[in-house]
C-alpha cells in the first residue's frame, strides 16, 4: 500500500512539474519572439527591455530545469533504494523473479 501512495503522489507533483516547464517554456518562446519583433523595430529602448525580459526568462527556466533534475535524479535514487531494500529482505523472491524473467526472455528470443 505505501509504494502505491508514493507513487500516487510522485505521479501527481511529476505532472504538476511538466506542466509548470511546459508554461515556462511558453513564456519563454514568446519572449524570445517579443525580441525577435523589437530588433526587426530598431529601437534601442525596446531592445534592451526584450533582451531583459528575456533573460530573465531564460534564467528562469533554467533554474526550474535544474530544480526538475535534481528532483527526477533524487527520485531515481528512492526507488532504487526501495528495490536494494526489496532484493536484501526478500533474496529468494527476488532470485525466483530474476529467473521467472530470464525464462520469459530466453523464449521471446528463442522464437525468432
């Protein structure tokens, strides 16, 4: 039951984050526009204003695509952590499984 609560849960902040980028990325394609206008314009207040605007963008995002990492690749290690947990309370289950698949395998291979 708790693995399936964690999951629940890691589902739900994992599409709450790929939505929250995707907005990012929005904002940010349509600064990047803003300041492909403003230098077809030639004007040098609002060049400076697009070039600010989006770098603070871009700073932005970069920052939720690091946060997003660090919160995928501390994830990873959890879930790698409770199979390393799995595997050393439950070594004969574990060892069935492992075989189980390799029989599995070794017959979707064998047909070719």
């Amino acid at each position: 039951m708790a693995m399936q609560k964690i999951g629940d849960h890691t589902t739900s902040a994992t599409n709450a984050n790929t939505e929250q980028l995707k907005d990012d990325l929005r904002h940010l394609s349509q600064t990047v526009e803003d300041l492909i206008h403003a230098s077809a314009e030639d004007s040098r207040d609002s060049m400076k204003e697009a070039r600010a605007r989006a770098q603070t963008r871009l700073e932005a995002t970069r920052a939720r695509l690091s946060e997003q990492g660090d919160r995928i690749a501390a994830s990873a290690r959890q879930s790698a952590d409770c199979a390393d947990r799995y595997v050393h309370d439950n070594p004969w289950t574990s060892i069935g499984i492992g075989a189980a698949a390799g029989v599995v395998f070794g017959i979707l291979l064998g047909r070719r």
